[in-house]
C-alpha cells in the first residue's frame, strides 16, 4: 500500500477552492454525489470523453458576439453582475443545444456558469437558449418522485410511452 494524494474538488463550493485529503490507495470514492475526483495529473477520468470539443477559439468568440455576449438561457451579459446572482460576475461557457451531440458550432449555445451547471445535460435548447426537449429521463424520474407530476400526468405519460413503445417495435417488425 502506498500513499496518494487525492483532490476533491466540490461543485458546491466556489472553483477556486479545493479540499485536499491524503488517503491510502485503493480507497479512492468522492465524498458525495456532487463532487468530482482528481486522481492523478498526467491522465483523464476514465468517464471522460475526449475530442468533443471542435470548436476554436475564434469560433467561441464570435458565437458569444452573435449572443451580444449574454447568456442564451437567462440574459446575463459576460463581466456584469448576473441577473440571478448580482454579487457574482457572470462568466460566459459554451454549452451543448443537444447534449447527445459534439461541441461543434451548429450545436453550441452561451450560458453563464449558472444556466451551464444547473443544465447539467438533462435538457436540449434551441437557438434562442429555450428548452425544447429532454436529453436525459432523470428530471422527469425526480419530478415524479417529489410529486411535481400528478398522478394523472403520470398516467398520461406512461400511455404515450406504451404507444411510443407499440409503434417502434411495429416499424422494427416491418423493416
């Protein structure tokens, strides 16, 4: 066994701070759901997704002035104070329209670092930075378990997604 230094870097806390933990290999886990774990320099997370990014610079720059340099989600203009958090300054980062896409200029939004962290790649926006379908079922799971949906929206749900269901496996069956 040997020693190894792990870093914790929390999406609660500000970016700028980091707990740093000294622990013996192989317990290696993040503290909660919410944090992400740091396990050497020179290599990337497993989980990660390299070569998403296909975009310059230059494109980044004129995708944030065709935005008037705001955010696409909720109007936040890049260095002034953010419009949901006034004693934070709004910082632009280039977001995903459809999450299940690679980061390339027709798929690319501005958010600010709050629209960007809460979107946490459930939702699909349009060019306007509006939500116009969903990506990942969990917001949906959530919303029923807190009980967002009621029990009738929940039915009405599950009968479309039994006719769904019904008709791709009818096209399957054709094809």
């Amino acid at each position: 066994m040997f020693n190894l230094l792990v870093i914790w870097a929390c999406k609660a806390v500000s970016t700028s701070s980091l707990r740093v933990a000294e622990t013996t290999f192989p317990r290696i886990s993040p503290p909660n759901r919410s944090s992400y774990l740091l396990v050497t320099l020179s290599e990337p997370h497993p989980a990660f997704v390299t070569g998403r990014r296909l975009v310059s610079d230059a494109d980044l720059e004129a995708i944030k002035e065709r935005y008037k340099f705001r955010c696409a989600t909720c109007g936040s203009k890049e260095g002034e104070p953010n419009l949901r958090y006034p004693r934070v300054r709004t910082e632009l980062q280039m977001a995903h329209r459809n999450p299940k896409q690679p980061l390339t200029g027709g798929n690319l939004i501005p958010q600010c670092q709050f629209c960007n962290r809460a979107d946490r790649n459930y939702w699909v926006y349009d060019e306007r930075g509006r939500v116009v379908g969903v990506a990942d079922p969990k917001p949906i799971q959530k919303s029923i378990r807190e009980g967002y949906l009621d029990r009738q929206q929940v039915e009405l749900l599950y009968r479309y997604l039994q006719h769904w269901l019904q008709q791709e496996a009818q096209k399957r069956e054709s094809t």
